[in-house]
C-alpha cells in the first residue's frame, strides 16, 4: 500500500426492526454510540441492506419521513457516503410503507490511518 491509500476496516455490524412508520429509529439502535468505543471523529462508510418491505428512509435526526434517502426492494442495498461516527449516531430510519414490517442490517466500516 503506499503512502497515502485509504483502507477501512469492518468494525461494526447490526441489525434493526423497525416496525413503525411514526417515528424514526435511530440505526444505531441497539448500541446508539460509535463515539463510545471509538474517536467520534473517525471516518466510516456505512452498508445498508433492506429487508422484508417495500421502502424504507434514511435521514438525519430532526427531518421528517418526507426527507433522506429512500431505500426500496428495488435498490435493496446502498452505501452512504463516508461520515463521521458523531454524524451516523443521528441516522434514523423511516418505515415508508405501514403495512410492512422493515428491518435493515448494517456494516459499519472504519477507516483507517
């Protein structure tokens, strides 16, 4: 590798039912830091994989399910563009569609010095 590449490291992972469409869930549902065990200034890319419904959105905290990025059965996997820990920690998730029960599963990849 020469000076200068980027690398990131799988250092996370998760999963997350979200059952409602009248609140978003954070995605970090279970575990809400990555600044607890990590510098919340460190670089991550974020893997999404939607399953069982048709659509689901990701948004920062304070926006409604009108915004964010939408994840249908059709693009059923996204990665988010690199963000800081602190700024993932904000990420809910919208269930768009009410008669669907969505879940996501998430990989967490750290980037490295």
């Amino acid at each position: 590798m020469a000076y200068g590449d980027v690398s990131y490291e799988l250092s996370k992972s998760g999963s997350v039912a979200y059952a409602t469409t009248a609140l978003g869930q954070k995605i970090l549902l279970t575990d809400n830091s990555l600044s607890s065990t990590f510098n919340p200034d460190d670089v991550w890319i974020t893997d999404v994989e939607l399953t069982g419904a048709h659509s689901f959105r990701i948004a920062p905290s304070g926006l409604s399910n009108n915004f964010g990025i939408n994840i249908t059965a059709a693009s059923a996997r996204i990665t988010l563009p690199p963000m800081k820990g602190r700024n993932i920690e904000n990420l809910r998730a919208y269930n768009v569609a009410a008669s669907s029960n969505a879940s996501a599963s998430y990989l967490f990849w750290r980037r490295l010095p």
